[in-house]
C-alpha cells in the first residue's frame, strides 16, 4: 500500500493556495493581505496565515472546492496517489462546509505562525473535583466574556450605521448632481426665453413701427380727404370722428401691449432672483455635505481608536487568562502536594514524635506560601475590576458615538426637507414657465388683433372712397369709369400709354391730357382742380356774365 499524502516530497502548502486567486477572484484579498503580513518568512506561515483568514471569511470549503475542480493544475503540485487527487478529497472539503457556522475572531498579526504549533492544554476546559470550589471565578469570568461579545456587536452595529450613512451620503451626491443637471437645464430654458423674448420685443418694435407708418399715411390721406370734403357734407365729419377713436382705440391697444412687455420683464427679473436663491441654497446644501463627510471620517478615526482599544483589552485579557491558568497549575501542584504531606502525617503519627513536630514545620512552610499565593488572586481579583471599569468607559464612548449618530440623522432629516422645498420651488418654476407660454398665447392673440385692426382699416378706406362716390353721385355728376371710356370725348383720339385717362371734377367725364390741362376752383372745393376745356370754357363765361 502506498502511503496517501496531501502534498508531494518537493512541493509545499502554499503553492496551491495561490492557485485560488486565479480561480475565485474574491481570494485575491487574502492572498494580498497575506503578503503585506510582516513576520512570515517561510511558505508554511503564510499557508497557516491564508488558513485563518479563509476560516473568518467562512469561505474554505468554496475555496478548496475550485482547487478540487481544477485538478490538471493541482497534478504539478500533488501525486497522483495524494489524498486530494481522489474523491476522498471531494468529502473532506465537503464536510469542510460546516465550519462556516463557527464564528472565527483568530489573531494573525503578533504571532510565530512559521514554528511548530504547540500542543493546546484543554485541561482548564474539563470539570474535576477540584475545580468546584472555582466557580464563583469562573461566573466572573463568564460574565467579562460576555461583556465582551456585547462590546464586539456593538462594533457591528456601529460599522452596519457607518455604511448605511455612506449609502444615504452617496443617494445625497446623486440627487445634488441631478439638481445641478436640472439647474443647467433651467439656465439654458431661461436663456431661450430671454432670446424669445428679445426676439418678440423686435418683432413687436417692427410691428409698431409699420403700424406707426401705416397711421401716419392713413392720417394723411384722412386730412387731405377732410380738407376736399368739409364743406361738402357733415357725414365726412362724423367719420372723419369715428377714424378718429380707432386711432386713439389702436394707441390705447398699443400702450397694453407695452404694458404686458414690462410686465414680462418684470417675470423675467423674478425668475432670475428664483434662480439665484436656488444656487444660494445648492451652495449652502454642498457646504452641510461637507461637514456630513468631515463627521462621518471624524467617526472612522473614533471607530479605529475603540477597535485598537478593544484589541490592546483582548490582548490584556488573554495574558491574564494566562496568568490564571499560570496560578491554577500552581494550586493544583499545592493540592497535590498537600495530599502528599497528608499521607507522610499519617505514618509520622505511627512514628514518632519527632516527626510530628519536623511535619508541622513543613505544615506552616505550605501555609505561608498558601497565604502569598491567596494576596496574589487579591491582586488578580483588583486587575479584574480595574477592567471592568475600563468596560464601562468604554460603554460611555458607544453611547457618545450613538448620540452623534443620532445628530446626524437629525441633519440628514434637515436636508431632506430641503430637499423637498427644491422640489416645490422646481413646481413653481414650472408654473412660471406655462405662465409665460400662456402669455405668449396673449402676445400672438394681440398680433391678431392688430392684423384685424389693419384690415378694418383699410375697410374704412373703402368706405371713405364710397362715401366719396355718393356725395358726388348727390351733386347730380356722373362719374365715369375708366373701363368704360376708351376714347377722349372731345378729340376723340385713343388712350395708350403716352394719353393717358383723366377725370373732369365738374362733369364727371373722362378726357386726356391735352384736353383736360386747365385748373379752376369749385364750389365743392375751395382749391383749384383738373377741369376739361368746355367745362372751363362755361366757368369762365359764368364768371364774367356775374361780374358787374
């Protein structure tokens, strides 16, 4: 029969451990923190080094099964007859998964893992006789062990806050970023307004000025058609009254939309110092999250300050653990020692006197070392409470601790209510916004208007012309229209483009140039107008036959 043997006669431990990096990519921080460990100096310290952070990860079985898994690679390590080479490895590694239940706290730091481990005395775990008379110690005992693992959850919790305010602080940095986002957002919104709106006070200058160019020529017109027409009829008065009120109803339209111009630049000023106050209160928000993150690293440093206590406490403990087990060896070489004296009493009280009285020296030797050995449990007893106190200071620090942990929560409370006053301020800068859009709705409603104003205006125009027409058509003239006369009534020639058509003011007939070149005042208009050569020719016959 072949031996079996977990490794061959050339290879060590650690070479297949460091295979499990390749292969399980979370064992890469062992193995890293195994060779930041200073002290190990040979392959087995650093395998016994890798063993124990495996055992408090609780992850040896995962581990060790990938190597299992992969046993081309572990053939340049084991012989082909090792125990890992086989199924049997298979169920070691499986029963291996029953250690992940065991909370393992091994010390790695401080100790020779590269020697021989020694042999473990479980002689102070086992109950004797003996020991009965110990328990009231071993109760204290007891109960420092428990206070110990209450400070040990404690750490955990505390640890479990610290992380659950680093996740609040980073969900605090995402929201602030998308403020930011949503503040550039609003900057660029707010620049396009203000571009709308230079662009609507251009648009609107232009429309005044056409509006201003087509008053000014519509008043000329109107007085020149007042001056022909006042003495002929008081129905050119009213309407030259009624033109009168749209032009001053057309200034009022004007002075309103100039009104609603400086009122959207009043909207627009407001909206500026909103966006303002946001940044204000987006630069205040960034400065408390600074002070978050000061605390939370002030807490890391209080944190590693109780945790290297805790340690330097723990160490503490286990050398008074040894002093203990020191002093019960001792009282246990005493017991043994006064069973022995106990037996020699007896055969000195068959013996002689002499012996009684060499026995009874030898009795008061062992009770003055009984009695240097009860001064020193005094002294053990003193430690003891010393670390009790220490305890219990340690208890104020948590409480400190959770108190801050509570103010913070108070902050992180405060900011969200800030929070939620920039979601009701972002509300109003949406209202803002469909107000604005409402208000160019009006500026569009009001171009239409004065479209609509222009267009009756030049309806009056028309009206004018007809009234025109009628007031001509009450002096008993035929105005004769251009389509109508081809040819002049007095020569008789045809128009073109060189004879062109004029309009006698007295007869209403159409002749040319020629013809129709003499100018003389009217009774319907006091200055001198185009009349034709008969027509002139009667005027002035009148004229002279009135003349005395």
């Amino acid at each position: 029969m072949v031996r079996k043997s977990f490794l061959s006669y050339n290879k060590t431990i650690w070479g297949p451990l460091e295979l499990v990096e390749k292969l399980y990519p979370e064992a890469e921080e062992i193995g890293a923190s195994v060779r930041d460990l200073p002290g190990l100096k040979t392959p087995l310290g650093r395998a016994r080094a890798w063993l124990r952070l495996a055992l408090m990860q609780k992850k040896m079985a995962d581990y060790l099964r990938c190597l299992i898994i992969q046993r081309d690679l572990l053939s340049e390590f084991y012989e082909y007859h090792a125990l890992m080479m086989e199924e049997e490895g298979a169920v070691i590694v499986g029963l291996l998964v029953g250690l992940n239940v065991i909370d393992a706290n091994l010390c790695v730091k401080g100790e020779d893992l590269d020697s021989q481990v020694g042999v473990i005395d479980f002689s102070m775990y086992l109950k004797n006789e003996e020991d009965i008379g110990n328990k009231e110690r071993n109760v204290q005992i007891a109960a420092i062990l428990d206070q110990k693992n209450y400070v040990e959850e404690l750490n955990r919790q505390l640890n479990s806050t610290v992380s659950s305010l680093h996740s609040r602080v980073d969900s605090l940095e995402k929201s602030n970023t998308k403020l930011i986002e949503e503040l550039a957002i609003a900057k660029n919104n707010i620049i396009k307004l203000q571009e709308e709106n230079h662009q609507l006070r251009s648009e609107n200058k232009l429309i005044l000025m056409k509006t201003q160019q087509n008053l000014e020529v519509t008043k000329v017109d109107v007085e020149t058609e007042l001056q022909t027409y006042k003495h002929s009829r008081q129905g050119l008065d009213e309407m030259y009254n009624e033109a009168r009120r749209q032009l001053r109803d057309e200034s009022q339209l004007r002075q309103d939309v100039e009104n609603e111009l400086a009122v959207q630049v009043s909207m627009k000023h407001e909206i500026e110092l909103a966006m303002k106050l946001l940044e204000k209160d987006i630069h205040e928000k960034q400065d408390t999250l600074i002070g978050l993150r000061q605390q939370l690293e002030e807490v890391k440093a209080i944190n590693i300050e109780m945790y290297q206590k805790l340690q330097s406490s723990e160490d503490g403990l286990k050398e008074k653990n040894e002093i203990i087990a020191r002093l019960e060896e001792k009282t246990n070489k005493i017991t043994v020692a006064m069973r022995q004296l106990e037996q020699r009493l007896q055969q000195a009280e068959k013996a002689q006197m002499e012996a009684e009285d060499e026995d009874k020296k030898y009795l008061q030797e062992c009770q003055s070392k009984s009695d240097s050995l009860q001064k020193q449990i005094s002294q053990k007893e003193k430690q003891l409470v010393q670390l009790e106190t220490d305890l219990k200071i340690e208890k104020e620090w948590r409480q400190t601790l959770q108190e801050d942990l509570q103010k913070e929560k108070d902050a992180l409370s405060h900011l969200r209510n800030e929070t939620q006053q920039i979601i009701s301020l972002k509300k109003e800068f949406l209202n803002i916004q469909d107000e604005n859009q409402q208000l160019k709705k009006v500026h569009h409603e009001q171009e239409q208007a004065l479209q609509e104003l222009g267009s009756k205006l030049s309806e009056s125009k028309l009206k004018i012309e007809d009234i025109k027409e009628a007031n001509k058509a009450l002096q008993g003239l035929v105005w004769l229209k251009d389509k109508e006369a081809t040819h002049c009534k007095l020569c008789e020639k045809e128009f073109s483009l060189s004879k062109r058509k004029h309009h006698c003011r007295n007869c209403g007939e159409i002749f040319c140039n020629a013809c129709s070149d003499n100018e003389l005042p009217l009774p319907s208009s006091p200055k001198p107008v185009r009349v034709c050569d008969s027509c002139h020719a009667l005027l002035i016959q009148r004229c002279s036959s009135n003349l005395p």
